[in-house]
C-alpha cells in the first residue's frame, strides 16, 4: 500500500490504521509511505495495488464523483474520451459504468 505522508491530514496515520484493520482480516499490506513528490507519479503510473487517495469534487452533482469512483481509464481507443479520463484503476465493470452515465448533467438551456 503507497501513502503519501506530507499531503493529507494525518495522511500516514490514516493508511497505518487502514493496514492495520487489514490485517485483522487476514490481508497482508506492505505500507510504504513517501512524499508527494515521489507518490503521485507512481500512483500515476499505476505502479501500485492500493493507495491513499483524496479529492474533491469540482461540483456538487453526483456525476462527478461516480463518474471518479465508477468508470475506468479509456482505452486506447477511446482515448479522447471525457469519460473519467484520469481514472486509475484497473478494476473495469461495464454494468456499472452503463448505469453511471445515464446521470451525467444535462446543460442548462
């Protein structure tokens, strides 16, 4: 698990606790924390199987945020796709990204 330790509010503590609830389960986490600068271009890159990640987003519709949590990096071709374009997960369901965009925003007239 890769963990920032200089971005988030008690970014490290948060990813401790989440190794340790892990192991409780019977998953064995090993917890790399570093700073941001060296973080993101590996989660980036997808070099990782689980990490820390927080955002915001950029409205208050629901879209945007399912649309981060739901939807998988486009495909080669789908590469000028605006379909969560930063996505990084490898995780893929087409079930679910189907019944996500129905509920993109509509422009306003």
């Amino acid at each position: 698990m890769n963990c920032p330790n200089d971005r988030y509010v008690n970014d490290a503590d948060i990813c401790q606790a989440v190794a340790a609830n892990l192991a409780r389960i019977g998953v064995k986490v090993n917890l790399q924390t570093e700073t941001k600068v060296t973080y993101f271009p590996k989660i980036l890159r997808r070099d990782t199987s689980l990490y820390l990640l927080g955002w915001t987003p950029s409205t208050y519709d629901a879209h945007n945020a399912l649309a981060a949590l739901i939807a998988t990096r486009p495909t080669k071709a789908r590469a000028s796709s605006t379909w969560a374009p930063t996505a990084t997960r490898r995780w893929t369901n087409s079930r679910s990204r189907s019944r996500a965009k129905p509920i993109r925003p509509n422009a306003m007239p």
